[in-house]
C-alpha cells in the first residue's frame, strides 16, 4: 500500500518533533543563555502537492511548534483543463514532468491550504513548475519559469474560475514566495544571476558534504543538503526521502522490509542531529518529497 508519508519523511518529521517536546512545558521562563548556540533543524517539502500531506504535517507543526517550507511546484495549480497556462522554456505547453492537479476542486482545495499554511507561519516557496531539468537552461530560460509561477500563482482563482479569491491573494504571491529549490536539484550557472533579477532572497538546491552553514553568492544566500552517513558501511547519502528510499529499495515497493528501512533512516538522520548538537552546531537540513513513496504499509 502507499504510504501517507514516506518512511523517511516520517523520520524527519519525529527528529522535528523530538527536539520540539524535549523542551519543558515551562520553556518559556527560562533564561536563554546567548552563547549557547541553537541547533537548528530544517525540514522542508518539495511539491506540495498531496492534500492529505497539507493537512497532515500542519497538524503536526501545530503540536510541536515546528515551521515548515513548502517548495510548490506551480502545476499543482492548474487541472488538466487549464493545463495550456503553462509553457516550460523550450517545451510545448501543457507539458509537465509530474502532473496536475485532476480537478479544478483539487486546486481549490490546495490554495485554501497555501493559506492556512502562510497564516499559521509556514513557509510557501518556489520548485519552479513543471519539474523540468534546467541544468542546461540560461538565464532567459529562468526568469521565463518564474514569471510563469508568479503568474500562475497569483491569478490561480482567476485562471481556473474559482470563486471567493481572498482579498490579498494576489499580493501575497507576488511578494511571499522569495525562497527556491531547483528540480533534481540541478541548477545551471545561469540560475544564480535570474534568482537575484527575480528577487529571491535564497536558494536551497546545493548539495553537500556534511551540513554546512548557508552562505551568500550572486546577492543569494544560498543553502545545501548535506550527504550523510548511512546504513552499515556509513556510504554517504543526500539527506532526502527519496533518495533514501532509492539507496534502500532501489526504487521498488518492498513493504516487508520497511521497519528495517524506517530504522536505517532514523539512525541516519539523529546521527546527523547527534553530530552536530554534540560539534559545531551547524544547520541541519532534512529534504522531503510531498508524493507518498510506496514503501511500506499505511500509517
């Protein structure tokens, strides 16, 4: 069966948790000591498409006090209808790598969650649209992708004839989102130059050896999953569900062994915590992907 979560994404998330609750009830009166230096876990999600996932992970953020990342993809704002609205640089339009949503009432339903997800705190960012590769894209090719997501974002009710377009909408998404991850991670040399003529304030699509701090390049701060170490010979891994469940299925449903990998990716994950709660302190960034990865029973 498919997983509500990913196996991985569902560690992440009690990584999140456990250092939520760790804290006493009564926090909040204790005297911070500035030299101490926070550990700070950041977990995001690529897509933001599943509803139930909106639901689910806003749920738990209102339990633990955590504040997520959403990176959408702007597709998930278009139903098959609609489709045409959107053209990738050198593609025909209504092309798209993962989909769009089946209904104009599935875009409804997402857009009321972008909202209840930027009012509770929540971050909504930019994963382009269509999932396409832009390794091999220019700088025109970018900025061309990035109007489309303002575009489409902010003219989502309109575009799809939603009635109730709440008032601010449309300024919310032509200024919130200033947050982006490139799709497969793979940015070009020319995307660091449209993020700053777009206006966004960061970047998260490096990778890494081992968490490292976020560092600014091109007028963009820029910030990178970090490899860690996994499994018993501690080979290093993108600090991703879905690479873990590349790395521990090789792709393929194999529920009967999924408490082993649930198992593997926590210990991966709260090492990684462990190594920097216990050293330097770095940021620790946890990669998820929003579409349930078919990996274990239904939780």
């Amino acid at each position: 069966m498919l997983v509500s979560m990913s196996v991985a994404c569902r560690v992440a998330l009690f990584v999140c948790m456990t250092v939520s609750i760790a804290l006493p009830a009564d926090a909040g009166a204790i005297a911070v000591n500035p030299a101490v230096k926070p550990q700070h876990v950041l977990i995001s999600f690529d897509g933001a498409h599943d509803i139930a996932q909106w639901e689910r992970s806003r749920a738990l953020a209102k339990r633990t006090g955590a504040r997520f990342t959403y990176f959408l993809s702007c597709v998930f704002l278009l139903s098959k209808g609609t489709r045409n609205e959107y053209r990738a640089p050198g593609k025909a339009a209504g092309g798209s790598q993962v989909g769009f949503a089946q209904t104009k009432q599935e875009v409804a339903e997402r857009l009321g969650e972008i909202r209840l997800a930027a009012q509770e705190g929540h971050e909504i960012a930019s994963h382009a649209c269509g999932h396409f590769d832009g390794k091999t894209w220019s700088k025109a090719d970018w900025l061309e992708e990035f109007a489309s997501f303002k575009r489409i974002m902010s003219h989502a009710y309109t575009i799809n004839g939603i009635e109730g377009e709440p008032s601010g909408w449309r300024d919310f998404s032509g200024h919130a989102v200033t947050g982006f991850r490139a799709p497969y991670l793979s940015p070009s040399a020319a995307l660091f130059d449209a993020l700053e003529a777009a206006g966004f304030r960061y970047d998260a699509s490096g990778i890494s050896r081992g968490p490292v701090e976020p560092h600014g390049e091109a007028g963009v701060e820029r910030f990178s999953l970090p490899q860690i170490p996994e499994g018993p010979a501690a080979r290093r891994v993108i600090a991703m569900d879905y690479n873990l469940f590349v790395r521990h299925s090789g792709g393929f449903e194999r529920p009967d062994e999924a408490a082993a990998f649930q198992e593997r990716s926590y210990d991966a994950f709260k090492a990684a915590f462990d190594a920097q709660y216990s050293g330097e302190r770095v940021p620790l960034q946890l990669g998820c992907n929003y579409s349930p990865l078919a990996i274990g029973p239904k939780s």
